[in-house]
C-alpha cells in the first residue's frame, strides 16, 4: 500500500483553517480517499492535555522557549501515535496547523531562532514535513471581524497577543511560503467559505492527478 499524504493548513486567528479543513476533508472522502482530520496543539489525548497548559489563561503563562517545548512535545506524541500510523494506512491527514504555526508564533512572533525550532522538531516528529501546507491569508481587518463575530472579548493565551505579535506571525508565514514555493500553496482567504475552497481544490489538483 502506497503511504497517503499529510496536508497542513496554516494562517493567523479566524483565517478559516478549520472551515476549511472539513470542506477539503468532505471533498477527499466523496473521491472515496479515507482522511483523517486533526489538529494542533491537540490530537491525541497527551497533546489534548498539553494545549490546556498553553492556551488556557490560568498560571502566569509560558517563556518563548517553554512554548515551544511544549508545542514541540505535543506534536511528538501528536505524530508517532495518529499521524505516522494514519499515513502508513494509506490515509490522508489533514492537521489544521503543525510545525510552520511554532516557526511563525514562537520564531516570527517571540523571537526564538528557526533552526533552534527545526531542532526541536527533528528530535520530537523526526523531523516529519507535509507534502502540501495551504498558507491561508487574510488581513487583519477581515480577521478582527471575524473573530468579534464569533468569539466577543474571549480570546485564548496566544491568541490574545497584541497586532504587532500577529504582524510579526503573518510575515513569518509568507517568508516561509517564498522560501518552500513547492511545499506551500498561498490561498486568498479572504473572500466567502466557498471561494476559498476552490482556491484549495486547485491547489490540489496535481496530488490528486497522480492519486489512483
Ligand atoms: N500556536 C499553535 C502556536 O503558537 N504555536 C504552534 O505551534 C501551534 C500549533 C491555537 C493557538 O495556538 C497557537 C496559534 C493559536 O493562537 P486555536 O484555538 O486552535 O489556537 O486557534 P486557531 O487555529 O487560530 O483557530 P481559529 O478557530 O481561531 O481560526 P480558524 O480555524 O482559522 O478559523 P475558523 O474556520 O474557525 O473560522 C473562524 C470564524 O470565521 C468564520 C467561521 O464560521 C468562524 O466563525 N469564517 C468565515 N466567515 C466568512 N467568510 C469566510 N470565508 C469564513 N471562513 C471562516
């Protein structure tokens, strides 16, 4: 059996990153693709356990590099027990964020060194990249009134940082995208559910071409 593929979507608070994720994993399943959807921090129940320590608002919260042991420590235990097996199985795993949302945050957003996170990265997940990484983007006009909408003042420890950390994550993530054209596709997200969707279809298109 040929292994499935790992896709990751990635982008700041409110890009619709996991609206997306169940629209794209409907679409791979009626292709008669078995998928398995997931995300991070989370997962599996370990990793379940450690996003509680780094998005819940009690405690005095967490230094850049503790964040990114503990996000690097979810993610190990997120991919030797869920992602590793689903792929082996021949499924396609889509992981609303993964390592490049610990490169923008904790690198592009708190300082720490790229090469310090894909140190980490390569002793917790052995160093496991997707074969596609759906960069969603939209401004962060379009993100405050979409999160307004839904959330009110309630916003998770991260996700309450300031606008220049999430400037400083946002940049992050297009550098990364110029830098890996072939890993990573750009997706206006923008514009309505649906629009976005195509636009990840057609991304696709080329993995799905050579899929039997
Ligand atoms: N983090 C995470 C790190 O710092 N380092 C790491 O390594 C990792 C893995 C995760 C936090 O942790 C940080 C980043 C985050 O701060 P989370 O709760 O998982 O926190 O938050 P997010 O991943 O940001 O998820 P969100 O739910 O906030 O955003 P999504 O998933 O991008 O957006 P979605 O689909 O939930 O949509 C948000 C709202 O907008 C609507 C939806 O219906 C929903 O109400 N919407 C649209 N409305 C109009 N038009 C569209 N096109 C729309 N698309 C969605």
């Amino acid at each position: 059996m040929s292994p499935g593929k790992f896709i990751s979507l990635e982008g700041g608070e409110g890009a619709g990153k996991s609206t997306q994720s169940r629209l794209l994993a409907d679409a791979l399943r009626a292709r008669g693709l078995g998928v398995v959807t997931t995300r991070e921090p989370g997962g599996t129940p370990g990793a379940e356990r450690i996003r509680e320590l780094l998005l819940g608002l009690d405690g005095e919260g967490w230094n850049p590099r503790a964040e990114a042991l503990l996000f690097a420590a979810a993610r190990s235990d997120h991919v030797e027990r869920l992602i590793r097996p689903a792929l082996a199985e021949g499924k396609w795993v889509i992981c609303d964020r993964f390592i490049d949302s610990t490169r923008a945050y904790q690198g592009g957003g708190g300082g720490l060194d790229d090469e310090d996170i894909m140190t980490l990265h390569r002793i917790g997940s052995r160093g496991l990249l997707p074969n596609l990484t759906l960069l969603i983007e939209i401004s962060p006009q379009v993100a405050a009134e979409r999160l307004a909408r839904r959330d009110g003042d309630e916003a998770d420890r991260i996700g309450g940082r300031g606008a220049d950390y999430h400037a400083r994550v946002a940049s992050a993530f297009e550098r990364f995208a110029k830098a890996e054209p072939m890993r990573f596709a750009r997706i206006d997200g923008n514009g309505a559910i649906e629009h976005t969707h195509q636009q990840i279809l057609a991304a696709l298109a080329p993995m799905l071409e050579h899929t039997p």
